[in-house]
C-alpha cells in the first residue's frame, strides 16, 4: 500500500496542531479503523478548528484536497464519525444535515439563505415546559435551531440595524 497521508499540500497549510497522526490516533480511540480514506477526511474534517459543515462541503473539500472519495463515501464517513463520538449531528431540513466538530452542549442560529448554522454563543437555550417523552422513551437531548432572517432595513426594531445606521 502507498503511504497514508493524505496530499496536505493541496488541502492548505498544515496546522501544528492537528498532523495526522493525531487524526489517527483520534479514530482509533473511537474504536474506528484508521483507512486511508477516514484519515483523509478526518484531517479535513479537524484540522480547522470548531467548524459545522454539510456531506457536499466536506465533498467540495476532498476533491479540492484531491481525496478520491465519492459523496456517498464521504456522507457514510461522517455517519460513522458520529456514531463514534466524533461529531455531532444537527438535523436541519432535508438533505441539508449539518456536523459539529464541537460537541460540548450549544445551540445554533441558521441564517435563512445563506445556508450558514453559526453557534449560540454562551450557555444553552434550554427550553421551558418541555413535554414528556412517550413512553419506552427518554429525551437525550434537546438542539435549538433559531432560524434568522435579514431584517428590514427600515426597521427600527432591529437592534443591530440600528446600532449599525448610529455609527454612521
Ligand atoms: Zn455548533
């Protein structure tokens, strides 16, 4: 077999912090097998901080990093990540399912049509009166997504409209 690395040149600047044999010895503590092609995407996937990021981004990634690796490949690979620890799944809508590196508990905002899930910074929303969960069932946790749109400009009830019109 070639040797494992993945082509890090094409995939950007390599950060100290995160080499590959981190990568590696990440999967193996989640008790996955470190293949070339999980070591590829995992490098992708880590090396860049806290980030959310969708299958087709991470596809967009790989074939810019020169990864061979199909869409489903790279969708599989981050079920498998989740499944073992390494991500945190974000059900959005549809196909549009986001993963989070960071997963310490917070909570998200999506920006309507800019199909970008930024962190809630501080503590979790949390939500009051929750329901039950049915029985057989407990509730493992709860995500809140707010969704935001852009404000209209003339609005005045718009804080940060304002704050920024006043700067003027
Ligand atoms: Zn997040």
């Amino acid at each position: 077999m070639a040797e494992p690395t993945p082509d890090l040149r094409s995939a950007g600047q390599t950060r100290p912090g995160c080499p590959v044999s981190r990568v590696r010895d990440r999967l193996r503590q989640a008790g996955l097998r470190p293949t070339r092609q999980r070591i590829c995407l995992g490098w992708l996937l880590f090396s860049k901080g806290d980030r959310h990021i969708t299958a087709e981004m991470l596809f967009e990634e790989a074939q810019r990093a020169r990864v061979p690796v199909t869409l489903a490949t790279v969708y599989n690979t981050l079920k498998q990540f989740t499944i073992a620890g390494l991500l945190r799944q974000i059900a959005a809508e549809g196909r549009r399912t986001y993963f989070d590196t960071d997963l310490t508990d917070h909570d998200h905002f999506l920006m309507e049509g800019e199909e970008e899930l930024v962190d809630i910074p501080g503590a979790p929303v949390g939500l009051a009166g929750l329901p039950p969960a049915p029985a057989g069932y407990e509730i493992e946790r709860v995500d809140v997504i707010i969704r935001l749109r852009r404000a209209d400009p003339e609005s005045t009830t718009a804080a940060g409209v304002w704050s920024l019109r006043s700067e003027r």
